[in-house]
C-alpha cells in the first residue's frame, strides 16, 4: 500500500523517481489481499500489477532511500546491508525528522538531504523510538484496520513526497 501510495503522491512532484516495494517476508506468488485494493481505491489509487518481492542485499545496496513500516523491519534492513542506516528510515521516523530539519533544499542531493537527517542518529535511538512510529501490517486484520493503516500511510506517504520535493509538510489532521 505504502509504495503505491507514495507512486501517487508524489508522482507530481517528483516524476522521475523510480518507486519500489520488497518485504523482509514477502511470499512469492500471493495476492494481495482484496482489502489493500478496496482502500485505495477508496483514496483513487489503484493498486496495478503486484508480485511480492523478498527484500535483498542487492535491492537495499541500489536505493537511494530505504522506507521501513516497522523497527523490527529497519533492523532487518540494516542487519542485511548494515551501511544502509543512513538511508534506512521508518517512515513516520523521516517525517518527523524532516519536520525538524526541513525538507529538501532546492538542487539538493537527496543523499545530502538525508545525511542532514541522519547526523547523530544511532541504530539504539530508532530501537528507543516510541510505537507510535511503527506502522502495523493489517494483514489477515478487519476491513478497518487496512482503512485506517491506509489513511495512516496516506497522510506520511504525502508528507514524505512534499518534503523531498522540497515543500514543507502538510499540516496533520
């Protein structure tokens, strides 16, 4: 959901980003579940063409920025490609940072940028962070809970997409 909704967001803003998804236990072969589909829709995305991919050190050593819903999943991130802290974040956790530190500047390397967000931030300080920051997969959940994990990613997904444009994030409702 997280990717197709940045794809959307931010496909304005930034249309030369190439978005992607893996997971740490992604399963070949499996669909998803028709409850992804129905609250993008409900949001006017539409899911397209998906087949679950299980994250590499390969994927991880050619992105440029790493988006984890949960902390056990950065730790995974991190343990597969451990010089990929720097630009392995949660998403609510970016957010925030950018929040503090400013979005992008114009012209600025996005690997700049998140060196700036990085600066002091330790592999013991994302573990810390409070629960609040992790995003709970809603699979095999209720209706509901796809809803609201997808309003959440919703909301982080458009402010993460203003921020590497360069824009300040939307104010939260």
């Amino acid at each position: 959901m997280a990717a197709a909704l940045f794809q959307a967001r931010a496909a304005d803003r930034l249309p030369d980003w190439q978005v992607s998804s893996a997971g740490v236990r992604a399963q070949a072969g499996t669909a998803a579940p028709n409850e992804v589909k129905v609250a993008l829709q409900a949001r006017s995305v539409e899911l397209g063409p998906h087949e679950p991919t299980l994250l590499t050190r390969e994927i991880v050593d050619g992105a440029n920025l790493i988006i984890a819903m949960e902390r056990n999943h950065l730790v995974e991130v991190v343990a597969l490609a451990p010089r990929s802290f720097g630009r392995t974040f949660l998403l609510a956790e970016i957010v925030s940072l950018a929040e503090r530190h400013g979005p992008r500047l114009g012209g600025e390397v996005v690997g700049t940028w998140l060196e700036r967000l990085h600066a002091g931030r330790r592999p013991a300080d994302v573990l810390r962070l409070d629960s609040s920051f992790d995003i709970d997969d809603p699979y095999g959940g209720a209706a509901g809970d796809y809803e609201r994990c997808a309003a959440r990613l919703d909301e982080l997904v458009t402010a993460l997409a203003a921020v590497l444009a360069g824009e300040h994030a939307p104010a939260k409702n």
